[in-house]
C-alpha cells in the first residue's frame, strides 16, 4: 500500500522528469513515426464537437517544441490522411492538408456527415493524386440518388488509387440503380476493394487483378460461377472476405454442380460467414496455401435458433483445410451451450483457423470426437484444449489414451469449463486423470511421456477433485516423467480442502501457476488459488478487503 501523499510526491516528480528531458533531440524518422501512430488513433480533425481533445491529439502533440512542430509541417505524408468519418466536414482544413502533402498520394475517407460531393470536388482537383478513397453514405432515402452522383464525380481515370472502399446502409436499393460499370483503364492500379451492401455489376471487370477483395452484407449476391470467375481473375489474391451475417441474405444466387477448383497460392487471409451448406460449398472449390489463415461463422438460415447442423457437420473436411491440417500444432475445441468453437493453429502461430457456430443440442459423441482427431492424424499436435462443460465426462479414459497414443508430441493438456463454474468436478476429470496414470502393456511406461503443463480452467477444486490431482503428480514424478507445470486457470477451490496442505502437497512434485481473471486486468497470474465466493461471504470486510487491495498507483485522479 502507497499513502495518497507519497503516490503524489512519486507522480509530480515523474512529470517533472519527462519535461526536463531532451526530447528536441529524437531522430525525426522516429518522431514521424509517432505522429503517424498517435494519428492513426486519434484521427486529424480540429474540430472539439466529436472526441474532445482526443481529436486534436496528434497536431497538439507537435506543439512540444519548434523542432516537433517543424518537422511535422515538413513532413507530407502526415497531411496525406484525410479522415472525415464521423465528423463534421471542414473543407477549408481539408484544403489546408493537401497543400501541406505537397503532392504527396491522399488517402481520404468520409462518411455522410458533410457534404460529400464538395469534398471529392475538392480532394479530386487537378494535381491531386488518391492513393485510397472510403465513402459512406446515409441510411436515408437519398442514398440513391447520392452515391450515383458521387460515382460520376470520379474521373475518367485514377491511375494511383489502389484501394476503393464504397459502403451504404439503404436496404431498398433495387439491383440496377445504377448504370455505372467502371473497368480496369478508369482505374488501372486498383488493387484492394471493400463494398458493403453496394456493388458494381458482377460482370465488371473492375474485380479482375485484385490483392484483396471484401464483400459484406451484399444486397444482391452474384451466382456461384460468376464468383469463381471473378477469384479465378485475381490469381495474386491476398486475402477475401465474404459476410452474409442476413439471415435473408445467401452469399449467391445459385449454386451449380459444377467441380470447378480455383487455387489461390498467395491467399493470406480468407473469411466467409454464412450458411454452413453455402461456405461448404466455396470451400470445396478453393485451395490454398497452408500458411492461409481462415475464419468462418456458421449462421442460421431462417433467423429463430435452429441448427446449422450437428457438431460433426462442421468439420473441416473440404479442400480448403488439406494444406492446413497436417502442419496444426495446436487444436482447440469449445462447446459452450448452442455455441461450438473449433480453432486450431499451425506452428509459431504463423497461421490459424478459426470455425464457429451454433447448434441446437450440442452433444459431443465419440465417434465425432475421434472423426475429428482424425483428420489431424499427420499433425505434430503438441497442445490440445477441450473446454465443455457437459461433456467432459463423456470423454472416456480409452479415448484419453487414444488421443496420447495418436499424438505422441503433446506436450500441453488444457482441460475444464467455459464460464460457468461446476461442481463435482472429480466425475468429469475421472477419465482424463485415469488415462494420465495408466500404463502401457507392452513396457509398463506412463502413457503422455512428453506432457509438461496440464491446465485446468473454471474449477472449484473440491476435496476428491485435489486428492486425486496430488496423486497424478506424485505417481509421474516417481515414474520419471513428472509434470512440469500444473495451471489453475480462473479456478476456485472448494471450502473443504485445506487450501495450504494442498499448495504444498502439490510443490512437491510440479510447479504450481494460477492464473486469474479480471474484469479490469484480464488474465494475471497470482500466487496461490482462492477459495470459492460464497454468497454469504460477501459482507462489509470482504467490500474493505477488495477496496484496500487496489495499487494506488493505477489509479487516475
């Protein structure tokens, strides 16, 4: 604890340090890299009506001194960005920055906040040069009619822009409300488009050559065939987007029998939300690299909770996944009420997978278990997570086995709950814990000799639940091949164990990590587990206790 006089005396001497520092002396590339950063955060604009100081943050950051400020006016690409978003248009600060870019490539961006034809007049004169433009218009009536006029402001060429984001939130917009159908000589360096609810007509040729393509909440999708013809047109695609979140809304219009395969060999990043028959269906098209990562949500088809299909449905079995599957390294499952959770990561991270959707009863069987470890049966697994609260118990010790047997590289075990915290643990670890103190037939050796962390997540460790985690630890240790870490991770520990015989009992033999969480912090680590909040525990010490625990020095006065 820091009384509040010393925590004062401690903070205005830290302030009075930084003033006297030279900070006149920062190499200028380093000090436009924080101006850059800060403005990125903050945004540009002048204007107090919207983010307060926060606003003006990055300009104010340069009054510290005259080399700051210097080197800020003597730096285009500073005054390049022109975000308008979400604030009021000022057309003479908008000016003020492309004269201070010298020429320099503008990235602008604006939203239905001002008047948008006079911005793009301006932004758009002769000399000036965009290297990316954002619009978004009104949800209103008039977005039809203003998006159409914005779009014949657009010159008959735009040689330098190399990124196109249009978004308009009108839900009435036919498919033909406009006639404008730009192709690759008005912009010949187009490589990343981003379209919300609006699109040009799927037969431009404005799709072909891309890098990266972004497709949400598309009112009118196209055909399955014409939307491979379009990834089939950009062969150096990097990443691609498709979300169709409408339960309304299917990401084509028709879907052919056709067996067409398109490889993508530079794809980095590809995510599709929708039906499960409908990005099934993509996927089965689609090969990429194994260092693609790839995130995909299952929704419903007809908007009440009804399934998009049973657990074993979502497996990644199509083409998409083959690269992928025997490079994972790290698999994780999660079956939290109507919600299931399939991620897995390749080595260093270098790429990850992430499936999710909902079902209606999410009962995990065997069989789907085993059909899922093995379509990783080539993977050099070495961490597995399982976090179910009703099924724990259904993963029998034979399966335990089968999965150590299957991957002999495992090395971290993260087992337990999702939110919630159960009691009678010991009946859902049971199995886990006979399979980790079982041996082989054949040479009596422990099954899992490589494990080295076992974590448990959002336990009350009750009396039989310790007893039995003391004896797994002492019977590795004297089998030779001990537990290298055991993790309570947001666990409490039931009032029937002695809390300090059972931290010691465990030191023993492995080191002990208990990782909390805050609704403040997040995840921390701490240095011994806490017994389970009662109800009744919480009275008036308890409150002094929490409040007396606070550092001082976190604090914002």
């Amino acid at each position: 604890m820091i009384p509040m006089a010393t925590h004062r005396l401690i903070k205005n001497e830290v302030e009075l340090s930084a003033v006297t520092r030279p900070i006149d002396r920062l190499p200028p590339e380093l000090l436009v890299y924080i101006f850059q950063w800060v403005q990125w955060l903050c945004g540009w604009s002048a204007n107090e009506t919207y983010r307060g100081d926060c606003a003006r943050s990055w300009i104010a950051l340069t009054w510290v001194c005259r080399q700051w400020r210097n080197i800020a006016l003597s730096s285009p690409i500073l005054w390049s960005y022109i975000d308008c978003r979400e604030l009021p248009l000022d057309l003479e600060c908008v000016t003020a920055f492309i004269e201070r870019a010298s020429g320099a490539l503008l990235d602008v961006a604006s939203d239905a906040g001002g008047d948008l034809e006079s911005l793009l007049q301006v932004v758009l004169a002769p000399g000036n040069n965009l290297r990316s433009l954002a619009l978004r218009v009104s949800s209103d009536g008039t977005s039809e009619k203003q998006l159409t006029s914005l779009l014949a402001l657009l010159p008959d060429t735009m040689p330098t822009l190399r990124k196109l984001k249009l978004e308009t939130f009108n839900e009435w917009l036919s498919d033909a409300w406009h006639d404008y159908k730009p192709d690759r000589t008005q912009f010949p360096a187009l490589l990343d488009i981003s379209f919300y609810s609006f699109h040009f007509p799927w037969d431009s040729l404005i799709y072909e050559s891309l890098r990266i393509l972004d497709l949400s909440s598309i009112r009118y999708p196209p055909s399955a065939a014409r939307f491979l013809q379009i990834l089939e047109a950009c062969p150096q695609l990097e990443s691609l987007t498709y979300d169709q979140y409408m339960s309304d809304r299917g990401l084509f219009t028709s879907m052919d029998a056709s067996e067409q395969v398109v490889t993508l060999p530079r794809l980095r990043q590809l995510k599709f939300a929708n039906t499960l028959h409908a990005v099934a269906y993509v996927y089965d098209r689609l090969c990429v690299p194994s260092s693609c990562s790839i995130i995909t949500r299952f929704i419903v088809s007809d908007g009440a909770l009804s399934s998009t299909g049973p657990i074993h449905a979502m497996l990644p079995r199509q083409r998409v996944f083959r690269n992928i599957l025997s490079d994972v390294t790290s698999l994780r499952l999660t079956v939290d009420d109507q919600i299931v959770y399939l991620g897995f990561e390749t080595q260093d991270g270098a790429s990850f997978t992430d499936i999710t959707g909902m079902i209606d009863d999410p009962q995990l069987d065997i069989p789907t278990l085993n059909s899922l470890l093995n379509l990783f049966a080539k993977a050099p697994l070495t961490t597995f997570r399982f976090y179910d609260p009703s099924n724990l118990h259904r993963v029998s010790a034979a399966m335990w086995i089968t999965l150590f047997n299957r991957f002999p590289q495992l090395q971290h075990v993260d087992v337990g709950h999702t939110f919630q915290y159960i009691h009678d643990q010991k009946e859902g670890f049971s199995p886990l814990l006979e399979a980790l103190q079982a041996c082989r037939p054949e040479d009596g050796q422990l099954y899992a000799p490589g494990l080295q962390t076992l974590t448990v997540q959002t336990m009350i460790v009750d009396q039989p639940l310790a007893h039995a985690l003391v004896s797994l630890v002492t019977l590795r240790a004297l089998k030779g091949v001990p537990l290298k870490e055991l993790v309570f991770k947001n666990s409490r520990c039931s009032r029937t164990v002695d809390l300090d015989a059972f931290m010691a009992q465990l030191k023993r033999h492995v080191e002990v990590s208990v990782v909390d969480i805050s609704c403040c912090t997040g995840y921390h680590k701490t240095d011994t587990l806490y017994y389970v909040y009662e109800p009744v525990a919480m009275d008036e010490d308890y409150v002094e206790d929490e409040i007396d625990s606070v550092d001082l020095m976190d604090v914002d006065e």
